[in-house]
C-alpha cells in the first residue's frame, strides 16, 4: 500500500510537462472564450468549470494515481500561476497579451450594443452595473468598460456624481458667509 501511494508511475518531468500544457491550454481556452470569466459566472459557466476540471483530470496526472504524482501536479499548477501573474505584474507586453485591454461597452451615455453582443453581456447586467455605480440610467453614465478580469468600470458623468465631503463642507462654508452677510448688513 505504502509503495503504491508514494512512487511515481510516470516519470517527474512528464506529469510537469503535462500539467503546464493543460495550464496553457485552458488559458488559451478561456482567453479566446472572452473577458467576462470568472467575474460574472452563470450556473453554466461552474457546470463547465467543474465538467472541464474532471475532463482535463486524466491528461495532467495521466496512468499515475500516486499521491507524490498529485503533489507535482499540484505544485506544477501553483507555481506556473504564480509565475503567469508575476509575469504580468512586471511585463506590460505580456499583460496585454495574456490578459487583454478594456472594451468601451459605454460611451457619453451610449451603450454600444455591437460589443455588448460580442461580449456576451446581457443589458441587464450593464442596468445592475448602473444601480450600482448609484446611477439611474445608462445616459448618467460618462464611459464604461468591461475590464479585461470581467469586471464592468463604469463612470458617471460629472454632474450625476454624488457629492463628495469636501463638496458638502464647501457648500457650509459658503453658507456660512452669505449667513454672515446677512448678520452683518442688519
């Protein structure tokens, strides 16, 4: 039992070969398939998350059930992760190129419904977008982007931004001196 659970039945440097081609290989998959990814998943974007794990499960550990197997192929995993989001963090080539760029999806109060449709996002989620931003409609907003880690950025116009503390004290201290005028020309 003890042997079987810790020898390796392929040799070290396939099941970490094996395991950074799936890495790359789901990248590339998830890249292709658009920005909205993990940041806004559906009930079927998890059934394919999870269906996909347990596909792609035999072509990384291959013929090997060994615990030591898994390990490898589990810090093979995390070190190319750490390795891809260390690489973007120092390399703006390689950011662009593996993460993306933001998509306007907003423009001057506009949606631009062409790449709302290629993105694959749905008018009521950029509406949701909106409320949250505390907007009330899309024409409140100035532009808008879906990021390229899914998230939808978007800004108000100017004038629809809510006050801000500085705005609020401006505004008594204003009052303040019209009040004080006002004391003042009695």
């Amino acid at each position: 039992m003890w042997h079987a659970m810790f020898v390796e039945q392929i040799p070290v440097a396939e099941k970490i070969l094996r395991t950074v081609l799936v890495y790359a290989l789901v990248a590339v998959l998830f890249r292709l398939t658009g920005k909205r990814g993990m940041a806004s998943m559906n009930t079927f974007d998890f059934i394919v998350l999870f269906l996909l794990s347990n596909v792609l499960q035999n072509a990384i550990i291959g013929n090997d059930s060994s615990l030591t197997g898994g390990v490898v192929g589990a810090i093979t995993l995390v070190a190319v992760n750490a390795g891809i989001n260390r690489l973007t963090v120092v390399s703006p080539a390689a950011e662009r190129i593996l993460e993306g760029r933001a998509t306007t999806v907003v423009s001057d109060g506009r949606v631009i419904a062409p790449v709302l449709r290629r993105l694959g996002i749905r008018r009521g989620e950029l509406d949701h977008a909106v409320r949250l931003q505390n907007g009330d409609d899309v024409s409140e907003i100035g532009s808008g982007s879906l990021e390229p880690g899914g998230q939808l950025v978007l800004t108000l116009k100017p004038g629809e931004q809510s006050a801000t503390k500085d705005d609020v004290a401006e505004l008594t201290r204003r009052l303040r001196r019209i009040e004080d005028l006002l004391t003042a020309s009695r």
